[in-house]
C-alpha cells in the first residue's frame, strides 16, 4: 500500500518548486483538477499549464501541509493546508 501522506508531502515540495515539468510528471496523462480558481484537464499537460498560470498570478505562492488525513481503503486524501511562516 502506498505511503500518500509521503506522497502528498512530495506533490506540494514539487508544487513549491513552481515546477511544471515535475506537476505533469506526477499526473497521470488524463488528469483533471478544480482549484479555488479554475478546472485544469483533461490532460496532465493542461494540468500542469493550469497550475502554472496560478504561480505566474502569484509568484511567491507556497503551500505548507499542516495535516493529511486518509479514507479507508480507497486512499481517498484530504490535506489541511495552511500558510507558510513569513
């Protein structure tokens, strides 16, 4: 089973990166993700492109992981985020 507290831990260190490359590299080719400011897919790349307009608005955005919490079996995640330390 994997570790998706690690995992997540890993996606948001490659997310503080601004690093696109490694975004659509974590996604899988038919990915899709809703934002706090848009829907991104149906591709990893336009995932990646989505994600990348959200640091070009706001260069210095970060994530810190406060918590992750798992649901049984299906590995389903939420992750508490908060903002990082100025």
């Amino acid at each position: 089973m994997p570790d998706v507290p690690a995992l997540v831990k890993a996606y948001f260190e490659v997310w503080n990166k601004h690093d696109e490359a490694g975004i659509k590299a974590l996604h899988a080719p038919e990915s899709k993700l809703a934002d706090w400011d848009a829907s991104h897919g149906p591709t990893n790349e336009a995932v990646a492109a989505g994600i990348a307009g959200i640091w070009k608005a706001v260069p210095d955005i970060k994530i810190e992981i406060v918590d992750v919490y798992t649901c049984g079996a299906s590995l389903t995640c939420v992750a508490n985020i908060g903002e990082p330390p100025a």
